[in-house]
C-alpha cells in the first residue's frame, strides 16, 4: 500500500466505525447532552462528518479566515440525511489526500487555522483520524450514560 492508500484506510476504518455507533443512537435521544456545555449527541455527528469541508480545505491550503461551516443553518433530521449532506466533503477530502504525492505527504507543513500549530502533511492527515476517534470514545460515553445499548465497533 502507498502511504495515501494506508491514510485513506486509516480515515475509512474510523468512518466505518463512527458510523456503527452513530447508528446506535435512538432518535430521540439525538438532543441528548451530559452538560449545558456538552454536545448534543445530534450535533456531534455533525461536527464530525462537517469537518471534512474544513480539513480539506486546510490541507489543500485554502484560506480559512472567513470559514463558515457547510451546514450551519441547516436542521438536523437523521442520521441518513446527515450522512447524504456530507458524503462529497468525504469523497473530496479522499480524493485530496490521493492526489498528494509521496513528497508533498512527508515535506509539506501543514498549519492549523485554530491553534497555529505546524505539522507534517502525513502527521495532519492522522491527527485528522485522531479528531473523529476522539468523538467516537466521547460518543460511547453518551450512549452508555443516556443507557443504551452500545454497537460493537471492536471488529
């Protein structure tokens, strides 16, 4: 395998995964939240298939000053409509990371807009995966406290 081959499985694995569990969540529990401050378990998902818009972008270079998130004002129905609305941010950022060479994977600095922390291309493209296992371990949680059952993702 390339190493945009291994990044792309890497990131499908834990798509596959995030989705297992996204699955689990009964629908009215999607308002559901641990805190005030916390996520609703609704916007999480959200969160998570929206930030493919905004990693794409920041990988390709774009500037990210006047970022907007791609489904700021638009209701949140279902897991299905939320997966449909989202899938070319997937495809585009897939197709992106297919079009790095070698090189550019292992030389480019990447910085990211919100912290200004400057990164190997191959090192941002994980911490991408990082971000979306992070949400998936904090969506676990939801669902345990919420008292639902919780899909198998062990696989």
């Amino acid at each position: 395998m390339t190493k945009q081959e291994l990044l792309i499985f890497n990131l499908t694995e834990i798509r596959r995964r995030s989705i297992l569990l996204w699955e689990g969540l009964l629908p009215e529990n999607y308002d559901w939240r641990p805190d005030p401050k916390a996520f609703k378990a609704s916007n999480m998902i959200r969160h998570v298939l929206s930030a493919d818009y905004g990693w794409n972008k920041i990988i390709k270079g774009e500037d990210m000053t006047a970022y907007q998130a791609p489904l700021e004002n638009v209701p949140f129905v279902d897991l299905m409509t939320e997966l449909e609305l989202t899938q070319s941010f997937r495809e585009d950022l897939l197709q992106t990371i297919s079009n790095f060479s070698e090189e550019e994977l292992l030389e480019l600095n990447i910085i990211h807009p919100g912290t200004g922390q400057k990164r190997i291309l191959y090192d941002y493209i994980l911490r991408i995966g990082y971000h979306e296992s992070v949400h998936a371990g904090q969506f676990l949680a939801y669902l345990r406290a919420m008292g639902q059952n919780r899909p198998f993702i062990w696989d």
